[in-house]
C-alpha cells in the first residue's frame, strides 16, 4: 500500500490553503467537483453541517501539526461514533481517502502558492513523479522529468495531484540549473480527452471530459482558482464582474421536482391584520415566539434557527408583506417542516471577500379549493447556532424555483413516499 511521502512539515500556504476553506455538506463525492475544492471543504456523505464541521477542524489540526494517519483515524472513529454517520467503505479504506487526499491537495495548493511567487526566478517547472506509489499510473510515468514553462497550458489540467492516490508533484527550476544540467524545455505532451461518467449512483449523473491519465475532479490546478480570485472577480454573461459566485454552480439537474402536493385553503390566513399576527402564526408552528427563538431539526436532522429574523431586512426593515407573503406563512411553515428539496451551496462574494454556505428549502404546494399553486422557498446562512433563517416567501412565479435548482442536492422528497 502506498504511503504518504510528504505533508509531515507543514508550511504556511498549506494550512492558509485549507484555512480559507468552508465546510459544506454534500451528498456525493461528485456535488464538489474539480476547482470548486478550492472553496469548500467537503467530506463525500457528509450532509449534516454539524459533521462537516467537525471533519474539517480535524483535517486543518493534521495538516497544521502534521498529524499521521492514525491519528486521524481516532478522530474519524469520534465523529462516526458522535454524530451515528452512516458512511460507504470499510473504515479503513474511508479514512485514508480522507486522509490522504486533503494532506495532498492542501500540499500541492500551498506548492502551487510557492513556485508563483518564485516563477521570475524559476520559470521552468519539473513534473516529479514518486517512486512511493505501489502501482503508478502509465501516464505519470512517462511524464516523469517533463519540463515545461510555469505558463505552459498543459499545467492548468495536468498540475498534481492527478489522481487518488496520486503523490507526484512539481519542481521549480531556474535558467542557472537548465544550463548546468544541459536540460532544453520540453514540448508539452499531445492531451488526449475522455469522456467519463461520474455520480452514476447519485442524483446527478453527468459525463465529464477529462485528460487521459487524470482521475475525474483533478483537472485542475488545487488553489489557483483562489489565487485568480484574490486579483479580478470572474464576468458574468453580460460581460460585467460577478458579485458573488456560487459553488458548485450548474443547472444540469436530470430529475423533475416532486408534484405538488394539496393542502387546504383553510391554512391561508386572513388578510389585514398587523404583523405580529402573522409572525406569531409562522413562529407558532416550531414552538418559537417573537420573544425566543427556536431551533427546529429538519428531515436530514440539521437544527434551524427560528425567529423573526427571517421577515427583517439586513437594514432593520420589515420584509413580512414583500409579494404578499403573509397570508401564506402558515404553508410556507411547511416547506420547511417537509420540503421537496433542500439544496445546500457555497457563495463567495467578491467584494465583501465573504465566503459562506447557504441552504435552500424548495416546496409546492397545491389549494384544494381552486387550485392555484403555491411555490414556497426558505433560504437559510450557517450560524453560530445551526443554519439562521434569511428569508422565506412564496416566489411569484414557479419558474424562480428552477434557477435556484443549483448546488448539491441534499434531499429530494419521492413522490411515493
């Protein structure tokens, strides 16, 4: 079996690297893909905030302290044991995934870090292959003593890690040592592309298109999206610079929502009365006040703050009656009580330089009395005490419930059941 060669003596871009990171529940190894790792910091199955949380203090105390890999493993036997995480693979196999591929992908993040700094000096970069791994990948041997430009294209996809498992890496090299060494700068090699099926298993299957020799997911450059992000924010469609960018960010979901489901009419509440009838009503429904919040756990058991801060603007301002929708709070409560879907995604916005998660509830409802549909959505932020309520309304049309379709799919309510 193949060991860690490096990673022992940390260095500052590695843990800066893995610092920045926002722990973000997924499903799926595939809902974080590619350079979206740059961002988040995710364990495959890991859904709720609370374990996520506790994966990612345990991953930034190795990388910092230089933990090993037994270490690590008490730490994972923890979190299983306190939080009754239900995982795929044996222990062992599911901790050295972990393991390994965060101290590597922080390494070479925090290497990527360096050899910018020093491509004046050392504009030549060496791709190193590691006589450590037990069954090397045909590929990576041969590109074994490559030579490029640190600004030659094939690194933006061929730049280590490459692979599970993969523990080859790269070496600045300066014109002093090209011409000691007699060494010219090699062409880059042709990249053969592939397509490849990933998530089959989950929600979102899809086909990728990655390099020959690369696994799916590190075609990418771990760290350069944040170095890019620290100079210009990327444009948006328009042409004009994105205020905030959301992680992951796709609109490919294969699976219609569930039907909407009936409810009553009775559930509408009158219309014209003051605001504190309607936020008592909402508020009620989780056993909360005005007064004194609540924590409600939802589906996936992941605790809700529940309070009146969900009808305040950031500015202080009431929001209770924006598109109406007071009369619907009492249905509304239920898109959070048994919602459709939730989705979860990281947002960072550029020019606060905020990163944060935020989760979405998504449900339909349907009168029974004339049939008009009632798209419900509640956003929530993570907080200190769980997930804090930033709005929830009735949409005015059901379409913005499709555009806000985007991020991992935590849940989804079968219509069966």
């Amino acid at each position: 079996m193949s060991k860690v060669a490096y990673g022992r003596v940390p260095f500052n871009e590695q843990i800066e690297f893995y610092k920045r990171k926002i722990p973000t529940p997924t499903a799926t190894w595939t809902d974080i893909y590619n350079a979206e790792h740059d961002y988040a910091a995710v364990v495959a199955g890991a859904n709720r905030r609370e374990i996520i949380e506790d994966f990612a203090n345990s991953i930034q105390d190795f990388i910092k302290n230089g933990k090993t890999l037994e270490d690590f493993r008490k730490d994972f036997d923890n979190i299983v044991a306190k939080h009754g995480w239900d995982y795929h693979g044996g222990r062992n196999w599911r901790s050295r995934i972990i393991y390994e591929t965060n101290l590597r992908s922080s390494y070479q993040a925090g290497r990527y870090t360096q050899l910018q700094e020093l491509k004046e000096v050392m504009p030549y970069w060496e791709y190193v292959h590691s006589d450590a791994v037990s069954h090397p990948r045909i590929e990576h041997l041969h590109w074994d003593g490559l030579i490029l430009r640190h600004d030659d294209p094939w690194w933006q996809t061929h730049f280590p890690i490459n692979a599970w498992g993969c523990q080859c890496t790269v070496i600045g090299r300066s014109q002093e040592y090209m011409d000691r060494n007699g060494l010219k700068v090699d062409k880059a090699p042709n990249i053969e592309w592939e397509e490849r099926l990933i998530g089959a298993r989950g929600l979102n299957p899809r086909i990728v298109q990655v390099p020959k020799g690369i696994d799916p997911g590190f075609e990418h450059i771990p760290g350069a999206s944040r170095l890019n992000s620290q100079t210009l924010p990327p444009l948006d469609d328009g042409g004009q610079p994105r205020r905030v960018a959301f992680y992951p960010h796709r609109s490919d979901t294969p699976i219609p929502m569930p039907s909407p489901r009936k409810v009553s009419a009775g559930l509408l509440l009158p219309e014209g009365k003051e605001d504190g009838f309607y936020i008592n009503a909402f508020l009620s429904e989780f056993g909360a006040t005005a007064e004194k919040p609540a924590i409600f756990k939802d589906v996936l058991g992941e605790s809700l703050v529940i309070s009146d801060a969900l009808f305040t603007s950031r500015s202080g301002h009431s929001k209770l009656k924006k598109r109406g929708r007071e009369v619907y709070l009492k249905i509304l409560a239920m898109a959070l009580k048994s919602p459709d879907e939730i989705w979860t995604r990281a947002e960072y916005h550029h020019y606060l330089k905020l990163l944060t998660v935020r989760r979405r509830y998504i449900a339909r409802f349907e009168l029974d009395s004339d049939g008009h549909n009632v798209p419900a959505l509640a956003v929530f932020d993570v907080g200190r005490d769980g997930w804090e309520g930033t709005t929830i309304f009735a949409p005015d049309k059901e379409e913005y419930l499709e555009q806000v379709r985007t991020g991992v799919m935590l849940y989804y309510r079968d219509d069966e059941g």
